[in-house]
C-alpha cells in the first residue's frame, strides 16, 4: 500500500491541490492528513471540504493544535501565530467545523501511528525536533500504541529519525525525490514537512509517500501558485505576514 | 543459514554451487529455476547468491551490513559494479542476487604481481594503470553518492580487460540514505589495514577515505608491505592520524618518484591534502610523465620523531565532524579540458581561449586542467625522422606549454595531451569521457583551422556528445590590442 502523508495545510488550497495532483500521479492507495487543515491561510472552507470528502473515502485523518483553535478560538492569547484562529471560526460553518472537532489525536494502521505532534501526550503538541524528542515519541508510540513507525507533523521540516546499530534514535535529513529506505523491522519516527506553509527558504510545498511493501518513504517538494495562496491570504484581511512569508519560505 | 545443496530451491534461484562459504556469508552461483511449464528463464549474465550467515553466534553488525548492502547494491549502476537481480525480505529470508563477475581479486593479481616483480624488478607503469583503473571504478561510486569505505583487495575484482569492478558494500555509505552504521558513539567501521584516519574516528562518508585505501594498496604493491600493519587495537590504528608511512623508496628503492609521490599523497592524514577526488587521482597516475614533483616523492628517510610529536598532539584534538555529499564534494574540484587548435590561429583566438580558461580556473580553486590537441595520424611517421611520433608530439607539447604560460596555475594542476586522431570531435568526447572531465572549454568556429568547410561541426558535435559542459570560446580581443598583446 501506498500512502500519501500530508500534514500542515493551513488553509493553503493552492498547495493542497497541487500536492494531491502529485500524489495522484504517483499512484498512491491511501490519503492521510496529520493536522494542522486550517490556521495561517485564507481558504479553511474549501481545503476542510476536501479533507471531508477524503475522510468519506477511507484517509486517515488526525486533529492539529490549530485545528482544535479555529474549533474553540482562544480568547486571552493573542499572539500572531493565533490570531488567525477566531477569523478561521467565523469562516467555518456548523458541519466543518463539528468535523474538525470530532478528528481523533491519533491514527493506527498496524505498526504505523499517525499523529499530528509527538506521540509523547499527543494533546500536549510537544514538537519532534530533535534525536531527544524523537526517542520519547517512538518510545511513547511503541508503549502505548504498540507502533514502531510514527509519522508525524507540526514541525514544518522533513527529517528521519531512526535507530541504526546505536542506542538512540539518528537523525537524517532526506533528499527530495529520493525513495529512503525505511524497512519495516527498524524503528523510525518521520516528520513530512508542511504543505501550506514551508519554512525553509524555500516555496515548494511538502508531503511524503510512504510505499509500505517497498519499505520507503519518499520525501516530496511540489511548486505550486504561491501567489494565488498569498493573494487568498490577503484578501481574507489577514496579517501580511503570512501572505508574504509563503514566498520565501519561511 | 546452513549451506546450500545443489538443485535447492530458493524464491524461483536453484542454487548450482557453493562459491565461498566465510565467515559472514555464503556464496553460490544460481539460475533461474525451472517454472512450472517446465522452461527456464535465461539469465543475460552468470548470477551469484549471497546469504548472511545468521546464526545465534553472530554479531549484531554482520547482519546490519547485509541489510546496509541490499539497501546499496541495487541503488548503484555502471560497469564498475556487480549487477543487482534480486532480494530477500530481510526479517523472511534474506539473501541478495547479483552479476556473477568472473575475474580474479586484487589479492591473486598482487600475488602474481609481486612474483613478476621478484623477477624483473617493479611494473610501475602496470601498477600506475591498475591504480588508475581502481581509481576510475571508485570515482564511479563517488558520483553516486556512495562511499565504498571498505576497500581492499579482497574487495577488488580485476576483469581480464583490466576494468576493475568493486565489491561488498556492507560498510559503504549512501549520502542519500540514512546511515545504519553511522552511531552516537562514533566508532571505527572498517576493515584495520586499509581504513582511514577519519574512518577512525567514526567520519563515515568522505570519498577521500576511498583513495586513503587506494594508497595502502598501491603501497602494498610497490613494497610488499602494508603501510601501517595490521593493528589490532584502536590506539594502532589512531597512530595513522599523525604517522607517515615508512617512504615506499626506503622499502624497495625501484619504487619510482612520481609513484611515492601518488601514494604518499593518498595517505596523508589530513583529507584536503589527499587527491581532492578519484579522478584527479587516475589522470595523475595515466600521466606519470606529467605528476607535479614535490619533496615528499623523494625523500626515503621516514619523517622524524619531532615532526611526528608535533602532529601526534594535533591529531589528539581530531574528531568526528559531518561529510558533505560525495557528488557534491567532488563537483567542487572539476577537472577542466581545454581544446586547443593544432594548427596556427589566430592571436586572438588564443587570447580568448586562455581568458576562458583563467576566468573557469579562478572561480574553481583546486580544479585541475588538461591542455588537448587532436592531430591528424597523417602529421606523424614512422619513416621519417622530423615526422616521428615523438619528435611531433614534443612540438605540439611545447606550443601546449608555451600557450599555458599566461595562466594563473598556482593553485592548480595541469597536464598536456596529444592525440591522434582524424575525427577531431570524436576525439575529444572520448577524451572526456574517459577522463571524468567537467567541463570542455573550447573555440566556438576557430577550431581546426585549415578544415575551414567543416571548422563549425567540430564544436557542435562536442556539444552535442559530450558527457559533461561545453564552452565554445569566441574571439573577443579588439583587434587594434593585437599588436600589444604579442609583446607581453
């Protein structure tokens, strides 16, 4: 089987489309979206309306930190990272967003958990960002879940972390567009980058295909029209911020 | 895994004999078995089967190299490695398939050699072309991405053209895939006598590791010896981090200049003062005429206690840092070919040509340039004496170097090279493909001259055919600078 691994939309339809387009042509079986649908972009309606057709189709679809914001918007913080939340709310109709409320923290598919943070007390969003925070998460995912793959979101990078004839996990930034072998017998915990909101300098939205009988995962970078993202973002009101950043990847 | 009968069966391979039963695998040569409508699918080459032996009495990294090369093998391609057929799920029933290479290892070629050399002194130039071959075939891997950081002969097969093919790449390193070897406590993983100093402090993934282990075997050729024993512990082996091998002309006094030079060069501690890549390292040792000589090709006393004291404090700080991509790492010191017209041209158009080449050497420091002319087999004679080869060749060699005069080669090495061939284009594509060349500088309607009807097809096809960048030089000098420019 075939999966497609998208995390961290943030309402960037242009970017959402064009990875499905990618994924579709690569042949993929399965669609899993680890979190993070909405928040940042300026089409929550159309990229969740997507995400709710998929989920009629069998994806695996797990709940983000901001998905839970835009559910119930916080009121007392009103950091910039956050104040997207509430506009995102009132975009939001009844149906979409007793979807976003309902998604599960985790997904399980045999030895493969799906989560959008760390498996590590997954409502607490720990970021997997280092070999430290990626043994507690396989650790956690094994203890807990009995899964010795996690893949995993909320970090915006793609990274492997793995065990090799050490102790402790390894980390291993991956090559886009090179199938990295990921067998099933070891242990690994993989980040798949983010597809509306890249931030590492460079545009091309991330996601990644996991092909489980081959044991690999294939790291992807998509160019998409980051000008219509942006254009959305603005015209939504929202902080230029995050209209501009989505050029420069960061 | 036990061994193998005859006529057993394994994932549709019927096993045909036992080629090698050690102590990490079993070896046998496999066919195709029978399907069940009786025929048989022919294979395009002799297949060999390679099982893991393991048993409980096995160590934990015998396995993990057998999974390191399955990940490997099949990610590699060119003549210069075993062709990949098949795998065996590794946690079911791991084994791996590949081209069954008939061709003898470096370890029988250097017996052979070392009896010839009993009897009629050293085959240096037979050592340079085997050196050069080995050298060809890592470059291959380096290029990619793949460290090979287990090379020794056992691990060498020479095919009876001469072409060298690797084997085993349990312990290699692929940049693009996550490294199963690689640990937090930074360990030496290689095999004692051929590893490299970084090896030793866990750096696992810098090509010149690769030519360290061509110099110990070169050095083992030229000497009978092995440069730094077999050491069993690791503070033996931490003594290549700051010693110098005994000079291969203490050893065997036939060993050569230019050949000490090589090897030396190849073995020294510091990476960035080895070859900067397998490339550079083979158009030294097909050129020994032209290897740049310095002190260290001749001395024959080794280096002395104070030097090495000195170092020996230095290299207790050495360790592990992270290696660039191999591909990336050899891209950076390119080797440039520059076509130069044989016959007379114009000022300008040498002028315009040595620009090109300056302005592509300055930006590209430790990048190495080989000066081409192609001749016509017409020019040279066996008969005549002012037309003998050599005598023909040392006047084009001259004009070659008369022309590189101009440039800034301080921090870089050249080479000249006459060829004789009558399609100019073809010769100089083959030269460099042959040569791992980067980049072909050359003039962009000027080229042969006296061919004026044909002049523009020899730069188009070399850029049509070549396997690298082609840049056709146009003549940019004003000529009222003409007359100025020949008094420089």
């Amino acid at each position: 089987m075939k999966i497609a691994l998208l995390s961290d939309v943030h309402a960037n339809l242009q970017a959402l489309q064009a990875c499905m387009a990618h994924a579709k042509a690569q042949g993929i079986d399965r669609w899993a979206l680890l979190g993070d649908l909405v928040g940042y972009g300026g089409n929550p309606q159309e990229v969740v309306d997507i995400a709710m057709r998929l989920a009629e189709e069998g994806a695996w679809i797990v709940q983000g930190n901001h998905d839970a914001m835009a559910v119930q918007p916080p009121i007392d913080d009103q950091s910039l990272g956050n104040s997207t939340a509430q506009w995102t709310h009132e975009q939001l109709g009844a149906s979409q967003r007793g979807f976003l409320k309902a998604l599960p923290l985790t997904a399980l598919s045999g030895p493969l958990l799906l989560v959008h943070a760390s498996a590590h007390a997954p409502e607490r969003w720990h970021y997997v960002d280092s070999e430290r925070a990626a043994d507690l998460c396989a650790d956690h995912a094994l203890q807990t879940y009995d899964a010795r793959h996690v893949v995993v979101g909320h970090v915006h990078q793609q990274t492997v972390y793995y065990r090799g004839t050490g102790h402790s996990m390894m980390r291993f930034e991956p090559t886009a567009g090179v199938p990295v072998p990921m067998p099933s017998h070891r242990r690994w915990v993989a980040t798949v980058g983010s597809v509306g909101q890249p931030r590492d300098h460079k545009p091309h939205a991330m996601y990644a295909i996991y092909d489980e009988a081959a044991g690999r995962m294939t790291f992807q970078r998509v160019s998409y029209d980051h000008q219509a993202a942006a254009a959305a973002i603005l015209e939504a009101g929202l902080p230029e911020f995050f209209a501009e950043r989505l050029a420069m990847g960061r | 895994m036990k061994l193998l009968n005859p006529g057993d069966v394994i994932d549709g391979f019927e096993i045909e004999a036992c080629l090698h039963a050690g102590g990490m695998a079993h070896i046998y040569t496999v066919q195709y078995a029978l399907s069940e409508d009786g025929t048989r699918r022919q294979s395009e080459f002799p297949m060999a089967m390679k099982i893991p032996r393991m048993t409980a009495g096995d160590g934990a990294e015998n396995i993990v190299s057998f999974e390191v090369e399955q990940q490997i093998l099949p990610a590699i391609t060119g003549s210069h490695v075993p062709r990949f057929v098949a795998a065996g799920d590794l946690s079911r029933l791991p084994y791996l398939v590949m081209e069954y290479v008939k061709a003898s290892t470096l370890e029988t070629w250097a017996e052979n050699f070392h009896k010839e050399t009993f009897q009629t002194g050293l085959q240096d130039r037979a050592l340079a072309r085997l050196g050069a071959e080995l050298a060809h075939a890592v470059h291959s891997l380096h290029k990619q991405n793949v460290c090979h950081l287990d090379l020794k002969p056992a691990n060498v097969l020479i095919r009876p053209s001469g072409k060298v093919v690797l084997l085993d790449f349990g312990l290699s390193c692929h940049a693009h895939y996550p490294d199963l070897l690689a640990e937090e406590m930074r360990k030496a993983v290689g095999s004692p006598a051929w590893i490299a100093p970084e090896q030793v402090v866990g750096v696992r993934g810098d090509p010149r590791s690769d030519i360290f282990a061509i110099g110990v075997m070169l050095y083992e050729l030229a000497t009978g010896e092995l440069p730094f024993g077999e050491p069993v512990t690791t503070g033996g082996m931490r003594q290549r981090l700051w010693m110098d091998p005994v000079p291969p002309r203490k050893r065997n006094p036939n060993v050569p200049e230019w050949l000490q030079e090589v090897i030396l060069k190849c073995l020294h501690p510091e990476a960035v003062k080895r070859y900067p890549s397998a490339a550079h390292l083979a158009m030294d040792l097909s050129n020994p005429d032209q290897i740049r000589m310095t002190e260290r090709g001749k001395q024959v006393v080794g280096t002395g206690f104070n030097e090495h004291f000195k170092r020996w404090i230095k290299a207790a700080g050495m360790h592990y840092q992270p290696s660039p991509l191999p591909s990336r790492l050899i891209k950076e010191v390119p080797i440039l070919m520059v076509a130069l017209p044989h016959a007379d041209v114009s000022d300008a158009t040498w002028y315009s040509l040595r620009e090109a080449v300056d302005r592509s050497l300055g930006i590209r420091p430790g990048a190495r340039l080989a000066c081409v002319t192609v001749i016509s087999p017409n020019d040279t004679s066996s008969t005549e004496s002012h037309k003998s080869e050599s005598s023909v060749h040392r006047v084009h060699l001259a004009r070659m170097q008369q022309w590189s005069q101009g440039l800034d080669l301080q921090d870089h090495q050249v080479s000249f090279h006459v060829l004789e061939a009558s399609d100019v284009a073809h010769a100089l594509v083959t030269y460099a493909e042959g040569n791992e060349v980067s980049m072909i500088i050359m003039g962009a309607a000027t080229h042969g001259l006296q061919m004026q009807r044909f002049v523009s097809t020899v730069p188009i096809k070399v850029a049509m055919d070549a396997p690298c960048t082609v840049i056709l030089v146009k003549q940019d000098v004003p000529f009222e600078f003409l007359g100025t420019l020949n008094d420089e």
